[in-house]
C-alpha cells in the first residue's frame, strides 16, 4: 500500500513561488510537479492558520470544527485563552489513523499542541509555552536531543525583527535548519505509513518580506533585483532542498502532497479594525488605553520586547487593548487578522449594549459603514467583500462566528496598524484564500474540481484505508488516490468530539504565549 509524505508550506501562493521556479531556485518543487500535478487549493474563511489548519486536520469548515481565531473567548467572560488542540471540537484525522492502526510522524504541526496519544510521534507546531510538553511521547525532545539533532520551539517572531532583515532572515534559516534535520531523523527512524511535515519560515518571511518576492507588491520591481532578494529565496530553497532529501526517502508507490494551509497577498496600506470601529463611532477604548496605547507599537514596544527577551520576561507582561463595554456596540472578533466583527449584543456578550431587537439594523449599519469606509491616503476601500455570519458558516458551531465577516482589498491588511489605517510599516504581506497543492504518485491525475483545504483529511483517510470517524465536509480528491478510492465509515462516526471545558493553558501560560502571537503579529 502506498504511503503519504505529505510537506506544507505555511502561506506559500504560486504568485509568489512560479517565479523562483523559472529561475530554477526551487529545483525539487519544480520536479514533484513535473511528475504529478498541480494546483490552487482553496483555504477557509477566515483566512489565517489558526482556522485553516484544523480545517485541514478534521476535513470541515470554522463552522463545524469551531476554531476561527487564534484566541477564544471563556464564555461570559472577556477573558481569552490561546486556542490548542483541545479548541477543536471535531474528531480529526490524526487520530483516525491512530485507531486504524496506522503510524503518523507529525512534525511542527500547528495545533497538535498539547499532543494526543497517538501511534507515532508528534512534535507540535504553532506557539507553545515554554516548559510544558509539546510531543508525543513526551521524552521525543530528548531523543532527538541525544541523536545530535536538537528541536527548538517557537521563533520567527518576524515583528520583533522591524527593519532587520537579515537579521530575521539569520534566524528563520537557523531554526528551519535544525526542525529539518530533526524531521528528517524522524523520517529515517521511524516506521511511518504518513508523515508530515509543515514549514512556517514562509509565512513568516512573506509577512515582513513580501516587498522582495511578491510581484503584486508595488516595490516587488526595484527590490527584486537587490543583493537581499537571494537572501529572502534562500528561505525557500532551504526548504526545496529538504523536499529533494525527503522526496528521495520516499518509493513510487508513495504519494506526495505538497500544501499550504492559505495563500498571501502583497500589502502597503494596513487597518487596525477596533481603531476604525471607533472611528466609526462604534466603539471606545477605556482611559487606561489612552495612557498605554501609545506604548502598545513603534519603537517603544519594540525595545520593551527585547528587553522581556533579554531578561527572560517574555510574556510577563501584556499590554491589552482595553475597551470601554459599556460605550461599544461592535468590536474586532477575529482580532488575528482583523477579518471579523461582532456586534455587542445585550444577552449574548458579557456587557452587551445593543438590545437583540436592534441587532439586524445595528449590524447592517455597521457593515455599510466598514464596506464604504475610504482611506483618505489613496482613496481605495480597505474592505473588498463583506458577508452576515449565516452567509458563510452553516455549521453547528455557528453561534460563535464573528457576526460580521470580511475580505481585505488588495494591498490591504486588515491588521497590523497602530491607527484606523495607515502606510504598512514593516508588514509587507497578508494572508488570502488562494494556497498552494501539488501532488505527485501512482494513480495521480489532473485536478478535475478545484481541491480545497477540507478535502485532505478525507484523501488521506482514503489514500490509508483508514475508516472516518466523522462526516467530512471536503470530498475525497480521487485524483490523488485513485478512482475507486473512498473513505470508509468507522464505528464513531457521527459523535461529536467531547472534551472537558476550560482552558488548557494556564494563565501565565497564556500571557506567555500571547507574547508570542504579538510577535508573530497575531496580536496587537
Ligand atoms: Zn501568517
């Protein structure tokens, strides 16, 4: 039986991938695809890791699975956690392989944190406490640690990095470096029927460096001819190189999958959502914010950063940005990527203000003024589509959705400004819907339907002969398996995921860990 390698790419797009591959920079890349097939693999809405790598792992939307940002809210309170795994209130695929018996090598796996029990190893990815467990089994850092070939967590903090990008580039090539011999020790050591392994340096570096190989930034023309730019493509051919020692691992009964979770798109201009709101005259902050805001970005958040980093603080100390409930009718509900907004709804939110009757016309005020809303600086809208909750998530965990979704313009982020908008100031790229899949093996053909994100868990369940636990939404992409192939179902199938509530991190563990996401520029 065939087995699956699969490698992703946080954030790779072909926008931004085609042109390294005519210059050759992406040889192994270049000849998976020569020998299968290629092609755009749509992500989830919204658009960002946190959402669309448990989409991935259960083979269902936001909706049905219930993660749609990086923090959730403890119900009836304003209090936030990190999401983890536990956040996923579906069954997903890791662990359907593990009941069918089959070996899984997971490594740096966004969301595997903290790691289920499974057979095989896992080495989570995505951002982790310090000092708490983060694999399975649990002394895997310590093998890997006494085979020469150590991992380290976290990382990448790209914001912490402004204006050094050699600097970051420095760090994001050491530690892929190390995850790369680490993963590929699991490889030669590991009797694996799927592994996996997902790469963030891409993400990472299209956030601050998209101006170097992103064509649809406007400064892509001038910068691309730059010394730095082989620096900047020196990340991805790090990562094609390890995809050629991988691949050479691997028999020609295998099939390998080639993904990202999400594409990118080039960004100059960038939004703060709850900064618009107010502008908007839809929210306020409280007098402590107009004491700390301004400490919140620039240079000052910068040098406060590194000195948590130097005095090992990191995550000791939090600057939340405070808003007055009471004076709010509608805040930032995706406050990753800025992409939703909810309405302060009396009965619903803890400190609601706007009565249940006035919701619809409350909403749909506020959802005009954000879709019209002009950037006086180049007189283009930040917000290029606009969509009702119930428009876009039908699932069971639709009830906690953002009420109001949104698609940023070109060139627009919708995160990542200290004002209502403003010139992108050491942000380059965002995320979009348009990922990235290619796929080589025995019985692989062209893609006949568009795959999506929700689609592998099922292709992987089936490419195994593993039965499925829950009803996908995705669709086996027979393409990829094979005519015949389908995904059977298991015994469990349609009980839902039961897990103990409550938080799984602590609350220092938390600050900790939302220290981080600031300085992946999750969090503002
Ligand atoms: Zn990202």
């Amino acid at each position: 039986m065939s087995r699956v390698l699969l490698i992703g790419w946080d954030g790779a797009d072909w926008r931004i991938l085609d042109p390294m591959i005519e210059q050759g920079a992406l040889p192994n890349l270049k000849s998976l695809i020569d020998r299968g097939t290629r092609s755009v693999l749509r992500s989830t809405i919204p658009t960002h890791s946190w959402a669309a790598w448990p989409s991935f792992l259960t083979g269902v939307d936001p909706a049905d699975h219930g993660v749609y940002d990086i923090l959730e809210t403890v119900p009836g309170t304003h209090k936030q956690y990190p999401v983890t795994y536990r956040s996923i209130k579906e069954r997903t695929f890791v662990e359907d392989l593990s009941a069918a018996g089959k070996s899984g090598v997971y490594a740096d796996v966004p969301l595997l944190f903290p790691a289920p029990a499974i057979k095989g190893d896992i080495v989570a990815g995505g951002v982790l406490p310090k000092g708490r467990p983060y694999t399975h089994p649990e002394d895997l850092p310590e093998t890997l640690e006494k085979a020469g070939v150590p991992w380290e967590i976290n990382g990448m903090s790209w914001t912490t990095y402004r204006n050094k990008p050699d600097a970051y580039l420095e760090e994001a090539l050491r530690i892929s470096g190390k995850r790369i011999k680490a993963t590929e020790w699991m490889m030669d050591n590991t009797d694996w029927d799927f592994l996996m392994s997902v790469w963030v340096s891409v993400d990472r570096t299209q956030h601050c460096l998209s101006n170097y190989v992103g064509p649809d930034h406007p400064d892509y023309a001038k910068l691309s001819k730059t010394p730095r730019y082989q620096k900047v493509v020196d990340v991805y051919r790090q990562l094609d190189d390890s995809i050629g020692r991988m691949v050479a691992r691997t028999n020609d009964d295998d099939i390998v999958i080639f993904m990202s979770d999400h594409g990118f798109q080039s960004c100059s201009r960038a939004v703060n959502m709850d900064q618009l709101l107010r502008k908007l005259g839809y929210l306020e902050f409280s007098a402590s914010n107009m004491l700390y805001g301004p400490m919140q970005w620039g240079p000052m958040r910068t040098v406060a950063r590194k000195i948590y980093d130097v005095l090992g603080l990191h995550g000791k100390v939090s600057l939340k940005q405070a808003v007055n409930w009471q004076k709010t009718k509608a805040y930032t509900s995706i406050r990753s990527t800025g992409e939703g907004v909810s309405i302060n709804l009396a009965g619903r939110d803890p400190d609601g203000i706007v009565d249940p009757a006035d919701f619809e016309k409350v909403r749909n005020e506020v959802m005009e003024r954000l879709v019209s809303f002009v950037d006086p600086d180049t007189g283009q809208k930040p917000v290029k589509a606009i969509f009702r909750r119930e428009e876009v998530f039908k699932g069971k965990h639709a009830d906690t959705a953002p009420d109001i979704l949104m698609e940023p313009a070109e060139q627009y982020s919708l995160t990542h400004a200290k004002s209502a908008v403003e010139k992108a100031d050491w942000l380059a790229g965002d995320h979009r819907p348009e990922g990235v899949i290619a796929v080589s093996g025995p019985r692989v053909q062209p893609f006949a339907e568009p795959p999506m994100l929700i689609d592998l868990a099922p292709t992987i369940l089936a490419a195994l002969d593993a039965p499925a636990s829950i009803e996908h939404t995705g669709r086996v992409l027979n393409e990829v398996v094979g005519a015949d192939a389908t995904t059977r179902a298991g015994e469990a199938i349609g009980t839902a995921r039961t897990e103990d509530a409550g938080p799984t991190v602590s609350t220092d563990e938390a600050e900790e860990m939302e220290e981080h996401l600031r300085g992946l520029g999750y969090l503002e």
